[in-house]
C-alpha cells in the first residue's frame, strides 16, 4: 500500500471514529446518558454497580437490571430477597420476581422455593414460554428443565434465628422502615433479625435510550404460606413503557396491587408528570385508597421517564434509592413523603 493510500484510509478511519463519538455523546446528552435506579441504597451500593457495568460497556438495559438485581439474590446474608431471607410462617422460604423489557415483553415467577436466582427464572419464562407468569411447583420443574440447582431447604442462620423468635408469639405484624433501622445502613441481619419485608426493584434506561425493569423478594417475613405480593405482578411491582418510562415499587405489597402502582406511576409521566410528581400521586392515590390505616404501612415508588430524569416518593419518611449515571458514583436520593 502506497503512504499516500494508508494516509487515506488513516484519515477515513478516524472521521469514522469522530462520527461514532458525536453520535454517542449526542445519545448521551439526549437521555442524560444511560441511568440505573433500584430500590434502597445500601442494596443499590453494590446492585447498581454490576448494572452499570453493563451499561457503560454499551449493554442492554434488561441485561444491567438482571445482572444487578442478582446482587441481592446471590447475599447469603440478605433478610428479604434469595434464599438467604427469612421465610413464611412454615418455615418455607418462597420467591417472587418479574422482569420486562422495551418491546413490552414480561415474565415472571411466583412462590418459587429452592432455586437460587429467580429473576434468571421470570427471564427465561418470558424468553422461552408461551406465558408470562409460572408459580410453585411448576415454577421450580421448569427452573430444573432450564438447567437450575434445587438448593437446600435449610434456613440460613440469620434466617433461623429470626424464624426462632418470630415463633414464641406467631405475630404478623409489619415494622414501619425496618429496612432503615439502625441508621442509614441495612442493619447486620446476622444481628438483628428484626426485618420482615425489603425488595430490590431496579430500571434503567440504556445507550440506545431503552428500558428495561426487573423486582424480586422473598416477601414479607412470616407471611401466610402461599402469600404473593407485588413484585412478581406487571403493572404493580414493576412497569416499563419504552414510550414514557419505567418504575417500581417497595414496602407493602397488598397496598401497591390495590392501585396498581407501578403502571399508575408511568400513566401519569404519560399524562406530563415529572417521575417525581408521578410518584407522589401515586402515593396520594395509596392513601386515599387503603381502606385501613396507613401509619404502619410503608410504600416506595421509584421511575425513570425517557428523558432519563428520576425520582421517588414514598408514604413515609425513611424511604431512598440510589441512582448512577455518566460521570458520577452511585447517589443516595432520599425520597420525599407524604407522612410524618
């Protein structure tokens, strides 16, 4: 090849190179660059991390939001979400999760017991079956078909020793914020064993500028057995509109079916509603709806629109989530509420 040639196709290359660069710099500048939000900080600390991992590497917002809700699943020493967390009140630990993508596809798995990651299942229900939601039993068959390990039946120690004391007075009786106990951090749960109910809901929002969500938990503690709260339900745990935008939720699940929260949440960013201000109205809408008492009931809302901007809202003070995006570490937002 002759100097003058390779000069030429040195210089094509790199007008090759200044396109791409604009043109990503301008998708970033268009979204406010790819975004990753989930449920509680000092889950989103760690969480986020491994999302976000995916997203700077120019991934798909539903591989970030499996990748990093997996995070909690795989904690041994997580109280409320993979088999780690404590169990219904026969000493059964069950799991929940959904997940949903940009092209409005879903799944999910519901009273799932023994398999360790159940949003890898609720993905492969959406990838790989005609429905949208498999439970118990059949859950678990398909998990083994798809290549899962049915783990061990055995408590985790924490998970025992809660399960121990939840025993001597059989109360079901839901902590406000105990999530939050102990300062801003999740407390030790080899220590405390106080927690009955936390879950990770995470969405994010890609280079390409598509949205992706996924929720899992193992419910609250020392539920009724067969008890399925909102996380593995579309439209109330969980809601993705790659036209308007993305949320989840946390706290009490039954509250959050009733007004079906999540879609709420992204309708009202369809009506114009900033992502905070479509949170709190869903919340309001909790309040006036709960046909009892909310002041022992906590209820968090989280969502992206398709700007990229965030926000939160929750009942209750005590409520935050973490957000990272281009150019910074994972943030704590602590959400603004409705409740003293």
């Amino acid at each position: 090849m002759q100097r003058r040639d390779l000069l030429k196709l040195i210089g094509v290359g790199t007008l090759v190179a200044s396109i791409e660069n604009k043109v990503l710099s301008s998708t970033f500048n268009k979204n406010k660059g790819p975004i990753v939000l989930s449920t509680w900080y000092n889950q989103s600390v760690l969480a986020n991390v491994e999302a976000w991992k995916i997203l700077e590497a120019k991934g798909t917002a539903l591989d970030a939001v499996e990748a990093g809700v997996q995070v909690s699943e795989n904690d041994i020493n997580n109280c409320c979400v993979g088999l780690g967390a404590n169990p219904d009140r026969e000493g059964h630990v069950t799991l929940d999760a959904s997940i949903m993508n940009h092209q409005y596809e879903i799944g999910a798995v519901a009273a799932l017991e023994r398999i360790k990651s159940p949003i890898h299942i609720a993905r492969l229900v959406m990838e790989k079956t005609p429905h949208v939601m498999l439970v118990g039993l059949g859950a678990q068959e398909f998990a083994v078909s798809q290549g899962a390990v049915l783990e061990s039946t055995i408590l985790s120690s924490h998970a025992q020793k809660a399960y121990d004391e939840w025993l001597k007075k059989s109360e079901y009786k839901p902590i406000l914020n105990i999530e939050k106990k102990g300062g801003s951090q999740m407390p030790d749960p080899m220590k405390s064993g106080e927690f009955n109910h936390y879950t990770i809901g995470m969405i994010a929002m890609d280079i390409e500028g598509n949205l992706s969500g996924a929720c899992t938990t193992s419910g609250m503690g020392f539920k009724m057995r067969g008890r399925v709260g909102d996380s593995p339900i579309i439209g109330a745990g969980l809601y993705v509109d790659n036209e308007v935008g993305a949320a989840t939720a946390t706290g009490h699940g039954e509250e959050v079916i009733r007004i079906c929260g999540s879609f709420l949440v992204v309708e009202f960013m369809r009506q114009g509603y900033s992502p905070e201000q479509a949170c709190k109205k869903a919340v309001e809408r909790i309040r006036a709806k709960t046909p009892r008492d909310t002041k022992d009931i906590q209820v968090g809302f989280i969502a992206i629109n398709k700007k990229g901007e965030h926000g939160g809202y929750a009942l209750h003070d005590g409520f935050d989530y973490g957000v990272t995006q281009v150019g910074t570490a994972t943030q704590q937002v602590k959400s603004k509420f409705i409740l003293p």
